[in-house]
C-alpha cells in the first residue's frame, strides 16, 4: 500500500529531484519525503520528526 509501480515525470523534474536530494543529503534531515504535488510535480521535503511528516502526507492526501 502506498507503493508506485512506476511514474512519468518530465526530464526537467527528474534533475530537480536530483539536485535537491543532494542537497538534502548534505543536510542530513531525519526523514526526507518524496511526493507528488496537485499539479504533478515530484518534489522532496526534508523533516525533523516521523510524526511531522505524517502530518504532512495527512493533510497532503485531504487535498486530492
């Protein structure tokens, strides 16, 4: 559950998601989410607790 088989994504999405992750693995964030937002854009968001980031999805799944 919660699992994707596969996605599209353009090319310009796909180096953005590589360069934030790099970024954030010089950070070092607890948790590191990687989403899809409205507009079908993938994205990563960095947390500091398990529990803000399931906030996040909560409210994240409420929008669709």
């Amino acid at each position: 559950e919660g699992l994707v088989e596969s996605v599209h994504l353009s090319k310009e999405n796909f180096f953005y998601i590589l360069r934030t992750w790099k970024k954030y693995r010089e950070e070092k964030p607890p948790f590191l989410l990687l989403y899809q937002d409205d507009k079908d854009w993938f994205d990563v968001k960095p947390f500091e607790t398990r529990e803000l980031m399931e906030q996040f999805i909560e409210e994240h799944l409420r929008t669709e």
